[in-house]
C-alpha cells in the first residue's frame, strides 16, 4: 500500500476541535440578510484551503496561554481572531482573483467566475468591512492596530506587483518586501496578536511576530518555486501563472543573474505562448530553483528560533512541524 504524502492539515490535530465550528461561524458572521454575498461566502468557506492561518493563530494562542494556565485554554477572542484572520485572508484572494482575471482557485470555479467581477469585488470588501467590525469589538486596541495594518500591506502589495511587472530594475529586496506584504504580513501580524490576548510579555509576542514573518515568506518563496515546478492540479491554476504576468519571483530573479537570453524575453513581455514556455525552461535549466529554496530554507530556520520561547508542548511543535512542512512541498 503506498502512504500518502502529509498535507499541512495533519498538523492541525492539537486544534482540530478548535477548527470544527469555523466554517459555519464564517457563514455565520457574514450573515444572512444579503442572500448574494452570502451565497459567494457560503461558496468561499465551503471550498476554502487548509485552514492554514486560522490553524496558526490557534495554535500559537495555545501554545502561550500555557504561560498563563496549564492547560493552555483558548479564550473567545482568540476564536474569533482566527476568524477574523481567515475572514481577511479569504477577502484577499476574492480581490486577486478578480485583479488577475483567475477562472479556478483550488480546483474550484472562483467568485468572479461564478457571480461576475462586480459581485465579487463586493463579497471582498463586504468581509474586508466584516472583519473590520469584529475586530473593533475584540476591545484590543493593539491587535486593531495589527490587523488594520495588514489590510494596508494587502493593497500595497497588489499595488507594487502590479507597479513592477516585468520590471528588470527590481531587486530581491523589492521581492522579499512584496512577499512579506502580499504573504508573511498576515501571518506575522495575527500570530502577535494571538500572543497578546493571551497577554503574554511584549518580548514573547514580538517573536510571534517574527515567527509568522519569516513563516509567511518561506511559505511565498515556496509558493513561488512551485509556479515552475507544481502541476495545475496541485497549483489550482496553470503553472507558470506568475511568471506570464510578469511577476518576479525570487526562482526569477536568481535564473536572471546567470542567463543572459531571460532579459530579452522578459523585456519583450512574451510575444508568444513559445516565449513563455522557453522563459519557463531557462528558469528550470538555471540555478534559479535550488537558491530559492536555500532562500526558503533560510527564514523557515529563523522561524524555527523564534519558536524556542515558548514551553515545550503539543502546540509548539506543530508550529514547527508546519514550519518544517513548507520545504517539504518542494522536496
């Protein structure tokens, strides 16, 4: 009998409990009172990914009330910032997938190509708003600060991406800060704010911070080799997406310092389906691949560190496992 490969799901059993009641609490806080956002919610939430940020948030919420209670009990606000986290995170990708015109996400026909463009950018910024609302109500004027500013580095990084589109001039500093924008900001910001409700020290919750920050990069530059190396069924969506659109990404950006012939056709923004395709295989015939999972590897070790405040207990290590899972998507 051949073992199926782990996903990031199995990692999730310490909070499995916790993430039972979270689809239906998300259909529920949108509301019923209007039928079509509640209908493109309901399609969301139904067919939503792993559950990967809402999972973070809960466990690190466990992992340091355990500094406060020994059973490490969740209060309710932590339940519903994870909420709030997967609220935000979903009212990103509705807003995406209209920008970059995407028919499928995970396999499943998008808002935008079931309910028309228009519904969708509503649906996102009806939970934008949404999630918003909860937020003021969790009484925390820190975690508003947090996860307002997400909301904020969402926008800026669809704005730079779309700014830099096959922009040669841009640097891995410019990537790495789109990354932590578009991916690491969410993350890093909502796993703070789990540690400030469980009030722990200020010294502990900034590495929480620094946790979700080099996990959420890791994840993107992972994300990111994936484009050249994952097939349309794991993708969801065609590979090579990023690179068609002009996007940069850090596989890119490394195969460009030694293939001299990449410029031209970046420059000359694919004429052709061939152009595409041969861009594609220079990337995958280049070093481009195998830096940026060093690159990868590099800020899931950082996160791995932050993760060493925190006591030993089933929470904490599945943060790591999850932390160590997201190299192994590409091994």
């Amino acid at each position: 009998m051949t073992l199926s490969a782990p996903s990031a799901t199995d990692f999730f059993a310490p909070v499995k409990d916790d993430l039972k009641a979270l689809t239906q609490n998300l259909k529920d806080l949108v509301g019923a009172r209007h039928p079509i956002l509640y209908a493109a919610a309901e399609h969301l939430f139904s067919a939503k990914g792993k559950s990967l940020r809402p999972a973070i948030v809960l466990l690190v919420g466990r992992a340091t009330m355990l500094l406060q209670n020994s059973r490490g009990e969740l209060t309710e606000r932590h339940r519903r910032l994870a909420e709030i986290t997967e609220m935000i995170h979903t009212a990103s990708l509705v807003h995406d997938d209209v920008i970059d015109l995407a028919e499928v996400r995970r396999g499943v026909p998008t808002v935008n190509s079931s309910f028309g463009n228009r519904i969708a950018v509503l649906a996102g910024d009806y939970l934008f708003a949404q999630s918003s609302w909860y937020l003021a109500n969790l009484d925390n004027l820190e975690v508003v600060k947090l996860l307002s500013k997400v909301i904020t580095d969402f926008a800026e990084g669809e704005i730079r991406q779309s700014l830099t589109a096959f922009d040669l001039s841009l640097t891995f500093e410019d990537y790495l800060e789109k990354s932590f924008y578009k991916t690491a900001s969410l993350i890093a910001g909502s796993s703070k704010a789990a540690a400030v409700l469980s009030e722990t020290s200020s010294a502990i919750a900034e590495e929480m911070y620094l946790f979700g920050k080099h996990f959420g990069i890791a994840f993107q530059v992972v994300d990111d080799i994936l484009d050249f190396t994952g097939s349309t069924e794991v993708l969801g969506k065609p590979a090579g997406s990023d690179l068609k659109q002009g996007n940069l990404t850090a596989p890119v950006l490394f195969a460009l310092e030694e293939v001299p012939q990449l410029h031209g056709l970046i420059a000359g923004e694919f004429a052709n389906e061939t152009e595409l395709e041969q861009a594609i295989a220079l990337v995958k015939g280049s070093n481009g691949l195998a830096k940026a999972k060093e690159l990868a590897k590099k800020h899931s070790r950082m996160a791995l560190s932050m993760l060493e405040c925190l006591p030993a207990s089933p929470f904490r290590q599945s943060l790591a496992d999850l932390t160590n899972y997201i190299l192994e998507r590409v091994y």
